[in-house]
C-alpha cells in the first residue's frame, strides 16, 4: 500500500508548528503578566526586594568573607541601605522643596519666551499649560500607584511596600546561598544544572544592570550638577536629584531631566546660559554613551535601544511608572536566559559573564 501523501507541504507543517509555539509561548506570557497584576500587591515587593539584593549582593558577600555571620551581614547591609536611601531621600526632598517653585516659576517663564520668540498663536497662557500639566502628572501618578491596597492612602500603601520590600531583601541576602539548591530541587529530574544556570545568568543581568546603573547616575548628576552649580542654574542641586533618579528609566528619564534643567537656564538666566546647559546635558550624554556605558556595563547583557524603548512602553501600560521602573532589568534577566538557553547546556559562566 503507497504511502499516504501529506495533506500540507513540509514549509507549511513547519510554518504551523512555529506559530503554534509562539502561540503558547504568548499565552503563557499573558497569563503571567495577568497573574502579576493582579496580585501586584505581593508581587511589587518581591520585585523590589530582588533588585536590592542585587545592588546589596556584593556588601554582603564582602561581610561573609570576613566571617561576619550571614544574618548579621544582611542585617548591616539593610541599615546600610536605609541609611542611604533615608539620607538620599531627605537630600533630594530638602532640595525640591527648597528649589521646586523656583523650577516650576523658570519652567512657566520658558514657554511664555518659546510663545513669544516664536510667535505660537492660538496657544493658551503658561498659566493654563501649568494646570494642565500638574492635571496630568497628577493622573499619570494616581494610574501608577492607585490600585495596590484598595483603600488606604498611597502613602501608607508605599510605606507597606517598602517595609516588606527591605524584610524580604534581608531574607534574599541570608539566605542567598541555598538558591542553587532550590533551583535543582523543583528542576524537572536532569535538568538542575541547566535551571540553575539559567537563574544564574539572570540574576547576573540584573545586578549588572543596577550596579552600572546606579553607579553611572550617580556619575551623570554629579557632573551635571556641577555644571550648573558653575552656570548658577537655579535648583541646580535638585535638577541633579532628577537627573539620578531619571537615570533608572533609560533614554526616557534622561531626556526629560536633560530638557527641565535647559528650560530652567533658559528662564532664568537667559538664551546664551541655555546654550551652555544643554552643551553640558550633551556632553555628559556623550560621556555616558561612549564612555561610561561601554566600561561600567560592558560585562551585563546588552539591549538595542529599540527593544529598550519597547519594554518601557509595555511597562507604562501595565503598571505605570512603577513598570516602566523594572521593564528594563526584567528584559536583562530575559535576555540573559535566552543566552544561557542558546549555549545548549547548563555549563555557562555561572556569574552571568
């Protein structure tokens, strides 16, 4: 009896197979970003606390070595980190409250200059650009914390947030060394060392990603802060808080920093200043380009802009700024399973080299 000819041709079997992969694979996706939302409550400070234990990972460690017992060693490095953050917060705070309605007065002064020098008509008054602004920013921000613990304020819900977020990065810290252990207990049976490979590689983009992040804001708004602290910039200190805080959010948080701390040279200290503080803003620009970028991050998984504007905006429509905040390091750790995954085995650098 012949043989039963195929009802498809070969390409289109395997077309079919394909899209029936990718089907499930975005199926699954969907479900898990479902589930994220809708117990973000929970899921917020796991998150949190896995992006501090990687910033803190290294000062424990450090402890460690130094036959500093395990608990004790986390328990340093949360005081440690919120001594910093306490101290950085109060900083930043102090600086806009001192600066903020200086900033806020040159911003409302620069787009009246813009609307006289370029002659916009039919724009309305910096007044009403104000208040709708604020209107915004004020909507944006109620989209991106409402909803975590309905019923409680956000600031009581933030400060929930954190606490649990700081106890559960004490937890990470001790405890950090039986994660290889986990990994090969819920592995599937032969695929241990591969799992834990692959946790390995992702965990390292995401240290990585803070590490260099953090310490190349840190760079970015010194430099720019010494800058405008030469061209007496208004605010300048606080220009330079939101410069480093912007720094988290690529491309996005650099471009609107760079653009208030222009306006405000612009408003307050004339055209020619602003020309300085925007060759400034470039030049640090530059610097973090082709310099800091290259050096500081150049051993964590790099990403093509285009996929790094991609999952900020997934991020802002899933949950807000909160999500455009751990869009970046979530696609590093993406990225570097898929790394591991393309070696073929679970042999690869077990520090996400």
């Amino acid at each position: 009896m012949p043989p039963r000819k195929p009802l498809l041709p070969e390409s289109a079997r395997r077309t079919a197979a394909w899209c029936g992969v990718l089907l499930l694979v975005a199926g699954v996706a969907a479900v898990a970003v479902w589930l994220c939302v809708e117990l973000k409550t929970a899921v917020t400070p796991v998150l949190l606390a896995l992006l501090g234990t990687a910033l803190l990972g290294p000062v424990h460690h450090w402890l460690t070595e130094r036959r500093v017992n395990r608990s004790l060693a986390a328990v340093l490095t949360c005081t440690a980190l919120v001594a910093v953050v306490g101290g950085a917060g109060y900083i930043v705070v102090t600086a806009v409250v001192d600066s903020g309605d200086r900033i806020v007065r040159s911003l409302k002064e620069a787009a009246q200059w813009v609307i006289d020098h370029f002659d916009i008509a039919g724009v309305a008054n910096t007044d009403d650009l104000a208040d709708n602004a604020k209107g915004l920013v004020e909507k944006f921000g109620a989209s991106a914390a409402g909803g975590l613990l309905t019923g409680l304020s956000v600031l009581t819900t933030l400060v929930a947030t954190a606490v649990l977020a700081l106890l559960l990065t004490f937890f990470f810290l001790r405890d950090s060394h039986r994660a290889a252990r986990l990994a090969h207990r819920v592995a599937p049976r032969g695929s241990g060392d591969l799992v834990e490979a692959m946790g390995r590689r992702a965990f390292g983009a995401v240290q990585g990603f803070m590490r260099g992040t953090t310490l190349i804001a840190l760079i970015d708004a010194v430099c720019i802060t010494v800058g405008l602290l030469i061209l007496r910039v208004p605010g300048a200190v606080g220009l330079g808080a939101l410069v480093f805080v912007g720094a988290y959010i690529p491309y996005l948080g650099a471009f609107v920093s760079g653009t208030v701390a222009v306006l405000v040279a612009l408003a307050d200290r004339g055209f020619v200043i602003a020309l300085w503080a925007l060759g400034v803003v470039l030049a640090v620009q530059l610097l973090e380009g082709h310099v800091l970028q290259p050096v500081i991050q150049s051993r964590t998984v790099q990403m093509h802009p285009a996929a790094i504007l991609i999952a900020l905006t997934a991020g802002a429509s899933v949950a807000g700024l909160l999500g455009m905040l751990l869009a970046v390091p979530f696609c590093a750790a993406v990225f570097g399973v898929i790394g591991e995954l393309r070696n073929g085995n679970g042999n690869g650098d077990p520090h996400g080299s």
